[in-house]
C-alpha cells in the first residue's frame, strides 16, 4: 500500500528499511528512501517502525519472562 503519495513510498518500503538499520528514527527512514516534502506520511512511518520493532522485540524475548508488546 502507497504511504507517501509525494515519493510513491509503500509500506513495504519502510518497513524494509526499518529491518535492515534496525532504526527508529524517522528521519533515517527518510533518509534512506527519499527526501520528506509534506510530511502527511510521517505518523504512519511512526506507526509502521513502531510496529516493526515492537514485533521484533517480541521475537527476541521468547522466554525473558517479561511480557510481550502489544
Ligand atoms: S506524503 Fe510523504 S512527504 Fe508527502
């Protein structure tokens, strides 16, 4: 699904830079695919490196004992 309409950037997109810098910064994520314009993406590029950490931290914490992000 096309997130940014401005630079044509998908979910896929972010979500794949998200996992290969393993940042959570929105300006890296930007810097890695395009040059930000309106800004109207940047709560759902908020969201998806939210959620794409998160469920990492959680792969990573089978068997802490602490309780999984939702
Ligand atoms: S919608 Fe992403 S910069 Fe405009």
């Amino acid at each position: 699904m096309i997130i940014c309409s401005c630079n044509v950037l998908s979910d896929l997109d972010v979500r794949s830079v998200v996992e290969a810098e393993r940042t959570r910064s929105i300006s890296h994520v930007y810097g890695c695919l395009c040059s930000p314009k309106c800004g109207r993406c940047a709560r759902t590029v908020r969201r998806l490196i939210d959620e794409a950490l998160g469920c990492a931290r959680a792969q990573s914490c089978d068997g802490c004992g602490l309780s999984s992000p939702s």
